[in-house]
C-alpha cells in the first residue's frame, strides 16, 4: 500500500506547433512534496507558474527524447530557476544527447548571460547546474523508498526514446513518449491507475504527413489501454489538431479510444487537468 499522495497535473496538451490555448508536452507528477516534470515543451515554464507550481520547486526531470516540441522550455527552466534562486543541481534524466544538449544549449548558448549575472554577485555558478543521466537500457532508472522509475525503449522516429513508469506503491501512472506502435506498450501500461499517452491523429491523418509512421493511432491506444487494464486514461500530444483547426478532434479521438476500452475513463488532455490518484 502507498501512503504518499500522488497527483498528476498535464502542464503542456499539446504538441509541436504554437496554440495558444495548449503548450507543448509537459506533465507533473507530485509525490507528497517532491515534484517530477517529465518533458518541458513550449509555454512549459509559463504554464506551471500559471497553475501554480513555480519553477524553482522542481525536483528532478524526465526527458522522453530529444525532439524540441519536448525540450525546448528547458534551458528557460534552468536558467529561471537558477535566477530565482534554486539551490543546488537540477537532477535530469533523459536520451542519449541529453548532456549534449544541455552543455551546448544552455552552458554555451547563455555563457555571457550567466558571466554578466555572476560578475553582479548575486548567483552562485554552479546553482545553474545539472546532473545528468543518459539512460542506456530500459527497467529502473531511478528509486527511492517512496518510488520508483522505470523506462521502456520504443521506436520512434530513430530517436532515442523512453516511456516512463512510475511506481508509488500500489498506485502506478505510465506517461509514454511518442511512439510507433509496440506490443510492448502493452505490459508496461499494465494495470496503470493513469495513463498519460499520446495520440497525435487518426489513421488517414497519418496517410497525410510525412511523419505519420512515428505515431499511434486511436485505435492503437484503445488497444493497449485496453489489454494493459489501464484504469484512466489521459490522451495528449494532439498534432492533428494543429494541422486541421478542428477544435473537435482530441475529443473525437477519445470517443473512438472509449469504443474500444469502455471499462476505462477516458480523457482527452487540457492544460492544467489534474488528476489525485
Ligand atoms: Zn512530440
Ligand atoms: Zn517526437
């Protein structure tokens, strides 16, 4: 039994192109008072100060892979926090690259910023630091008492690129990245009490786009969430809604998901829903 108390909140539901009313993937997983973000895409920062978790307060972060619909508010992450006076090194897990990523698009790219606020006397230099771990094969990437991680390795547009599970307990919330379609989704989902998963459009969407072969269909979420037992199910990364102005489709594709998987509850994410598990 767990007796921490887990919430999940959706910071970012959207996907790579700018919308006003949906940020980029970012996801908030609270564990009693430790704070987990997993992803910072666009308008990351924006809307976690807007819901009310200042970017100061996190505690480590997950990186699925390196495409920057998912990074990109990271560095921002970083150096805010840094200037609001987080304390110590920022605990990030993420793909190989990672720590390529971040020496050279936030130490390189910012190093007269960071020598101008530091020659004022008011940061300490290495408060703006990182520890990183590339993760290299999948089962637990990290653990404490309260929880674990582990991470599973799919395909997905020959990136490096890791699901992640989150175990508290007996409570247990998936948050997958963008995949191609993969059995092995299946077992990793397994009895999840939420499922935060992608569903970037329908089939004859995907027909449509040169990318299309790096993403699962509606149908291929019923039936993993179906098989794996998943008790509530969050669908998020809506690029086909960006690509059509229909306003109508993260909804249309959660109604097709419920059609297949009607024990579960099915949701189609907004920014700022939240769930207490
Ligand atoms: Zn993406
Ligand atoms: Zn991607």
């Amino acid at each position: 039994m767990s007796s921490s108390s887990v919430s999940v909140q959706v910071i970012g539901s959207g996907a790579v192109r700018a919308l006003p009313e949906r940020g980029g993937p970012c996801y908030l997983v609270t564990i009693d008072d430790r704070q987990l973000l997993f992803d910072c895409g666009r308008c990351a920062v924006h809307n976690l100060h807007r819901l009310g978790t200042p970017v100061e307060s996190i505690d480590e972060v997950y990186l699925t892979h390196l495409h920057f619909d998912h990074i990109c508010d990271l560095p921002l992450l970083l150096l805010l926090s840094w200037n609001n006076g987080r304390e110590g090194r920022l605990p990030i897990f993420g793909p190989r690259g990672t720590s390529h990523f971040l020496e050279t698009g936030v130490r390189q790219a910012y190093v007269d910023d960071v020598n101008s606020r530091i020659s004022h006397g008011n940061r300490v230099r290495d408060n703006l630091d990182w520890a990183a771990t590339e993760i290299t094969s999948e089962g637990l990437v990290y653990g404490k008492s309260q929880y674990q991680i582990e991470a599973l390795a799919t395909a997905h547009a020959g990136l490096a690129n890791w699901n992640y599970r989150i175990t508290i307990g007996d409570k247990v919330v998936v948050i997958t990245s963008d995949s191609e379609p993969d059995q092995r989704l299946v077992e990793f989902c397994r009895d999840a009490d939420l499922l935060l998963i992608e569903c970037s459009g329908t089939k004859a969407f995907y027909e449509s786009v040169a990318f299309g072969g790096w993403h699962i269909t509606p149908e291929d979420v019923g039936q993993i969430a179906r098989d794996a037992g998943a008790k509530q199910v969050v669908l998020k990364h809506f690029v086909m809604e960006s690509f059509t102005d229909d306003p109508h489709v993260a909804e249309s594709m959660a109604q097709t998901v419920r059609g297949i998987h009607p024990e579960g509850k099915i949701f189609a994410a907004t920014d700022g829903l939240r769930f207490e598990l």
